[in-house]
C-alpha cells in the first residue's frame, strides 16, 4: 500500500455522523479519586534456548556477548525470574475537560542465569558483561479528556501496528510522548502521535533501545522521534478496517492496512478472514541500512465449539525484507509473526496451518492448546533466492477460574526452529529449540 486510504477514513466518518453518542465520555467523569485503578500484575518466567548450531554466548573483550561462532559449547542459554508491574490510572475531574494521571513501577529479580548463559533478554548487563540481579524503573503521564477525546503525555504502553510496545519478556517496552485518541464517532476511533523515547525491556533508562537493525545488525542511535496516525472504523456488522501510518525520523516510513471480516455460520461455528499488510521504505539517514519492503498475509479461521482451525498464507516483496525494533518490538502485524521467526525475509512466502482448543467444552474451563506449524520459503539471501525456514509451536495454558487465585495462569510455550540459508536477520541461527514457562497473577487493588 503506497498511499494510506483516506476516502475509506471519510466513509467511516460520514457513516457515523448519526451516531454522536447523547452523552460523551467526560460528561459521566466521576472524579479523579473516584473513579482510580490500581493494578499489580507479577510474572514469573523460565525461558531456555539451545541453538544446535552452536551459536550461543561468546564473550567479546569489552564484556558483551554475541552469537555467530562454530564453538559447539556455547550454544546454550537459560535463565529464570520474576517482575512485578504496578499500574495506577486515576479518574478524570468533573467539568468540561477533565485531568488525570497513570503511573508505573516496575522491577525484576534474576533467579537464575549466569554470564555462561545469559542472553534470552529477560535481564541487562553490566559493566563486565554479567547479569544484572535485579532492575527496576518508574514512569509517569499526565492526561486530559474533552468529550470522548483523550490526550496523554508521558510515559506509556502504545498498541498501535507501526508503533507498538513490546512485553514479550519481564518487562515491558516503555515509550515516552504524546498520543490523542479519539471515538467521538461511534465505532470509529483515531489516534495520532509523537513519540521522542523508547525504553527497552530489559533497559532502565528513559532512551534505552539502540536502533539495531534486525535485518544487518548495525548499532545506531536509539529512536529520534516516530509520529504515528491511524483509524480503526469498527460501525459495520461482522467488520473492522483499520489504516496507520508512521514517519520514524531517519529509519523509515510505514503504512499500514487491515481488513478482519467474522461470518457467522451458526450458532457454534464462524468464519473469520484477517488481512494485515504494511509498505516500507527507508528515510532520512537511514540508520537500519536500506528498507524497501512490502510484506502482506491472509488468514482465514473456521470455529465450531471447541474447535479452532487456520491457514495462513503471507509473502514478501521489495528490495529488502521487513524491519522494525527501534518504532518497537511488537510492531510486525502479520499472520506469520510466531515465537521465533516473523518470516518477513526478502522475497519470502510462507504458509501456516494451525489448531486451537478451548477445553471449557469438555469440562475444563481455563484450559487450551495450541499448534501451529510455518513454512518459509524462496527467501533471498547474498544474491541467492534458496533460503528456508520451518517452525513448530506448541502451547498449553491454564488460567484459574474462581478461588482466592482467580486469573493465575500457567503458560508453557516450546518452538522449534530450522533454517537452510535463511539468515536474513543478524542473529545467525538456522537450528534453534525455544522453551518458556510463564506464570502471572494480575491482582486488582483498587
């Protein structure tokens, strides 16, 4: 997509005009005390990966680690730890525009992983290379509503495909700015931002990610400023569109579009049709290496009861293949997009085939399953178009349903991953086994 569709935001926009809520958001405000949350979420978690390659913890002469060796000892990592995630969210005071605040802390302790080991992302590195045993980071944001429209400045989680927070290990990405959203219209919501900060998962400081390229693996400054714009026009039966756009000041520039369609077909059974494709292409001094890409996937689901089955077809086109990490290490919003590989190589086609089940059906509610195996090929790399790439997921998860535990949950995840000249990122793996156990109890306080 080269251009983002503004006639489909103005047919959103016109279809809604009716549909003004009589009273908005702010007039119901309950006051900032009144109506505050805190929440305390913990999580603890085991992650090992074994790279049968052998590329696993090379220690360099300024104390950091990397990967990319023959040294067949040192193709294992494995750590363990447990974070704690405090959010308040006040209310909003009563009037015209109303003033709130949000607040973080966060902290985490290693339980487990030595220098020998490290490297899964769960913790930072000091000085010498080690570990770090605990970390912890505080933030803030202040806020404001008129009617149903919401600015926010300051430190905060986005959710957005071309700007998207990452929390994939302990802790979570932080990103510092200004982000408005929007839902004067019924059904429709926009957003716009600009971001000038993002902190890392395992970094404590304010502007802690780098700009390395997952593609080259060049180190570069961390994130300059990112503005971002979207809308996501949900007023139709069954549908959701949804167009974004970012500018990442000398990386590059994204367009993002996503068309989900759900059929129902009975009362236990639907269709549902998810098409996500985003437009790349580098800026300013491009500081990730060149970007031109055009990545795009479809997926198509069938439900009945229990049952969940889905295919997924996704390819890629272009110069290069897709990047992100620096606008956020979420932000890749593609069907082939699974625990260790995104499949968005130079040229790449993938397909995907995957199973989920909900054992409420049968009795066990709080328990499913997952499966899902991608196949990636045609990838170009040095001049050669023969890469490839497989993974197996599998994933179980247990989540209590009622007792003074209510919403602990127990997540164990396992992927094994397989390459034939398929290294189009900067990791140089082709033969990797990933096991996680994650447990997390989100407790509400307030």
């Amino acid at each position: 997509m080269r251009v983002m569709k503004w006639s489909m935001i103005a047919l959103a926009v016109s279809a809604g005009t009716s549909q003004f809520a009589i009273a908005s958001s702010q007039d119901d405000a309950k006051g900032f005390i009144e109506d505050s949350t805190l929440t305390a979420k913990t999580r603890a978690m085991y992650m090992n990966r074994d790279y049968k390659d052998g590329v696993g913890n090379v220690r360099r002469g300024n104390g950091t680690y990397t990967t990319g060796t023959d040294d067949k000892t040192s193709g294992y990592r494995q750590d363990t730890g447990i974070s704690e995630l405090l959010t308040y969210q006040s209310g909003f005071t009563q009037g015209t525009v109303g003033f709130g605040v949000d607040a973080m802390a966060m902290g985490s302790v290693k339980l487990d992983g030595g220098s020998g080991r490290a490297g899964n992302g769960l913790f930072a590195t000091n000085g010498s290379g080690e570990p770090e045993n605990t970390q912890s980071k505080l933030g803030g944001a202040a806020k404001f509503r008129i009617s149903d429209t919401v600015l926010k400045y300051g430190n905060q989680f986005v959710s957005s495909p071309v700007f998207t927070t990452d929390d994939g290990r302990l802790l979570p990405e932080v990103a510092t700015g200004t982000l408005i959203t929007s839902n004067e219209i019924k059904g429709l919501e926009l957003i716009g931002g600009r971001f000038t900060a993002l902190s890392a998962q395992t970094g404590m400081g304010r502007d802690s990610i780098n700009g390395r390229s997952r593609v080259t693996g060049k180190q570069n400054p961390g994130l300059s400023s990112a503005n971002i714009v979207g809308a996501t026009y949900s007023g139709l039966e069954n549908f959701i569109f949804a167009v974004h756009a970012s500018d990442v000041e000398d990386y590059w520039k994204k367009q993002y579009f996503n068309v989900n369609y759900t059929l129902p077909l009975s009362e236990k059974q639907s269709l549902n049709f998810d098409f996500n494709g985003y437009r790349s292409k580098d800026d300013g001094k491009k500081l990730a290496g060149d970007l031109d890409n055009r990545v795009w996937s479809l997926a198509a689901a069938y439900s009945i009861e229990a049952h969940k089955f889905t295919v997924a077809y996704q390819q890629s086109s272009g110069k290069t293949g897709y990047n992100y990490g620096v606008d956020g290490g979420g932000t890749v919003y593609v069907a082939n997009s699974v625990q260790i590989s995104d499949f968005v190589g130079e040229d790449e086609r993938s397909w995907q085939a995957r199973y989920d089940l909900n054992m409420a059906s049968f009795g066990v509610p709080g328990l499913s399953f997952m499966t899902r195996y991608i196949r990636g090929s045609n990838v170009t790399v040095a001049d050669s178009s023969d890469g490839k790439e497989h993974e197996w997921d599998v994933e179980a998860k247990y989540v209590l349903q009622e007792g003074p535990a209510k919403d602990l949950s127990f997540r164990l995840r396992n992927a094994i991953y397989r390459g034939t000249n398929s290294d189009y990122r900067a990791t140089n793996y082709d033969n990797l086994n990933d096991l996680r156990l994650i447990v997390e109890y989100p407790l509400s306080i307030l």
